[in-house]
C-alpha cells in the first residue's frame, strides 16, 4: 500500500531560477548588497557584524553612491528583522536601490556561513556553493513494516511516500501450517520491497536523481538494496544503520545528510583527481584563470571546477560566466591538489589551443 504523505514546490528550482536572475541582473548606477546569515547564530550578533560591515563598505564608496548604499541597507535591515520558522537556518538577502530597485530574500533550510559583500553585481558564488553542496538526493527509510521515500532538496524535505507492507492475516492454526505461513509471509516482504523499489525508481528517474541512501536496520537496508535494479542500486553512496524513533525520522535524515555530503565531498576529489590526470596526459582540460575564463567564452567548458578558496573576484566572475552558459560547476574546499593549478581548472568538451592564454598559474 502507498500513500504520499508530502509533496512540495522543488526549492532546487527556485534556487536555480533565482540565481539565473541574478546572473542576468544589468548593473545600475546603485551598488547591490549581498548579504548571507547564519540564523544558528544569535541575530543581535549577526545585526552588530552587519551594521559594523556597514559603516566601512559606505566610507569605501564614492560619496554619489552612497544615499543609494544607504537606501538599501534600510531595506536589508527591514528583512534582517523578519522572523523566521526554527527550520530556517539561514538566509540569503540581495538589496539595492536606486533606478531599478531589487529587494530578494531566500531563506534556506541548509547552513550558509554569513558574509556581506558590496558590489555593482550580486555576489552569487554563496549560492553556487549551496546548490553543489546540498544538492537533492533520495533517502529511503526501512523498517519492519514501512518505507519512507524522502527526496531532500537543499537540506529540506521536497517530497515523502509512505508505503506500508500489506496485511497478512493471522490463520496460523486454523487451516494454514507453520510453513505455509512463513511462505506466505516471505511473499508479503518480497512485494513490500518490490513497491519500494518501483517507487524508488521511478522517482529518480523522473527527477534525473543520482544519489541514493538508504536508512535502517542492516537486515532491511540488505534486504531492500539486494532487490534495487543495477543502475538504481549504482547511485546508492552511502548507509545510515540507524532505525527512526517510532514516526520522527528527523536523527535518520540529518545523519542522511551528513552522509551524502560526505559522498559529495569524495565526488570532488575525484573531479579534482580526473582533472590533474587529463592535464598530466594534456588532455581534455585546462587550468588556471585565464584559460578558463577563455574555455567558457568558446564554448569548450564541459565543467568548471573551482575552489572556494580562490579571491573573490575572480570566482565570481567565473561562476557567473559559467551559469550564463549552463556549465556545470563543481565547487571544491580545501584541495590541495586544485590549489596547486591556480585553485580553478575546467574539464573540456573537445581538444582547444589555449597556447595564447594558457598560462601555468601555479600558486606558490
């Protein structure tokens, strides 16, 4: 039996929607602010960082600009007073004032680190960063008479399908042998599990899904993997050996999360690892600014790998860029392998001379 409990507007495109506008904004004659907030954090602690940001990013300003800065700060400062829902763990807020005014707060179940910016385009690499990082997977969560189908978008709940094994009724002694019985029972968990499956596939079929975990007791996660098809049981990246505590699955999905992102993370090591192999082989890729810069502009970008360490300027462009012309991009921490190309590289669709501007940008 199934039965969807839960179904909501994807929050993954809305992010995409919103960061599209945002690529797509035309710079004005007002500065935007670009602000991110930690909601974990006390808010009277994150108004005093933002009003002390405030104060020196208007004195950096030219002194025509700076009506228009203030203008938008008053607007932030209105959002920064919103409150929130306890599941709202930060927030995204975009501001600016003059002739073509913008006014966009995101909120986010998942955690961004906060940070203010001043520019005359949004900053949009926090939000790059969240969308590689908190990307949606599928949980299925097993137990003896249960499954939950959870899709999680963005650290958030998206959609949820309970199904339930059916019935079997207890004739043991009044006309059904022992064996009998255990057959019929055997039959009941082999299309509890065979449900689950058509479920699961067809969901990550029609959402184009490639991650996969699966949550509860050994025996049920054994059971129900071994019955998965080979190219669902291929996205499987992870296990959480853990039962929910009777309906609350909320320590099942936070550990859920911490899993795949923990895959994602081993992900971008081997996309790091793929790109130093075709590099070594002068293959399909290049490295450094410049060079992938150029490879986007032509159209010979396949994915744009980038380091969250790399100057901010520089990364913002090339994200931009990359979202404009729907390159893929894999936002990687702490590699040192990417830093040793400059922090930024870019796997290739076809083999491009880049001798003009393909430049060693190694860093030291």
């Amino acid at each position: 039996m199934t039965e969807n409990t839960r179904t909501v507007d994807s929050p993954m495109e809305l992010l995409r929607q919103n960061i599209g506008a945002l690529v797509n904004l035309p710079e004005t004659e007002a500065p935007v602010i670009s602000a991110f907030i930690d909601l974990r954090q006390p808010i009277e602690s994150q108004r005093a960082m933002f009003l002390h940001w405030a104060t020196s990013a208007r004195h950096a300003l030219k002194r025509d600009a700076r009506p228009l800065f203030d203008a938008a700060r008053a607007d932030l400062e209105q959002a920064l007073k919103r409150e929130w829902p306890e599941e709202i763990q930060s927030v995204a807020v975009f501001a600016r004032a003059g002739s073509s005014p913008l006014l966009l707060v995101m909120p986010f179940q998942a955690t961004l680190d906060t940070h203010f910016d001043i520019s005359w385009r949004p900053a949009i690499f926090p939000l790059v960063q969240l969308k590689d990082r908190f990307h949606r997977f599928v949980v299925v969560v097993c137990t003896e008479d249960t499954g939950r189908i959870i899709e999680v978008t963005l650290g958030a709940v998206s959609e949820e399908i309970l199904t339930r094994r059916p019935e079997l009724a207890s004739d043991l002694g009044r006309g059904w042998s022992r064996e009998h019985y255990h057959h019929r029972r055997q039959e009941s968990s082999r299309r509890f599990f065979r449900d689950q499956v058509d479920i699961i596939t067809r969901l990550m079929n029609r959402r184009g899904l490639n991650h996969l975990i699966l949550a509860g007791h050994p025996r049920h996660v054994a059971a129900l993997r071994e019955m998965l098809p080979k190219q669902i049981e291929s996205r499987v990246v992870g296990s959480v050996f853990r039962a929910p505590n009777g309906h609350d699955c909320s320590p099942v999905l936070e550990q859920a999360i911490h899993t795949f992102i923990e895959a994602e993370q081993t992900e971008s090591r081997s996309t790091v690892e793929r790109l130093h192999e075709q590099i070594r082989r002068r293959g399909l890729a290049t490295v450094g600014i410049h060079a992938s810069r150029r490879a986007i502009e032509q159209g010979a970008a396949a994915e744009l790998v980038i380091s969250e360490e790399l100057p901010v300027p520089d990364r913002e462009e090339l994200v931009r860029l990359a979202t404009a012309a729907n390159v893929p991009i894999e936002v990687c921490e702490n590699d040192d392998l990417l830093h040793q190309h400059g922090g930024v590289g870019c796997l290739l669709r076809y083999q491009f001379d880049f001798a003009a501007t393909n430049e060693l940008e190694t860093v030291a």
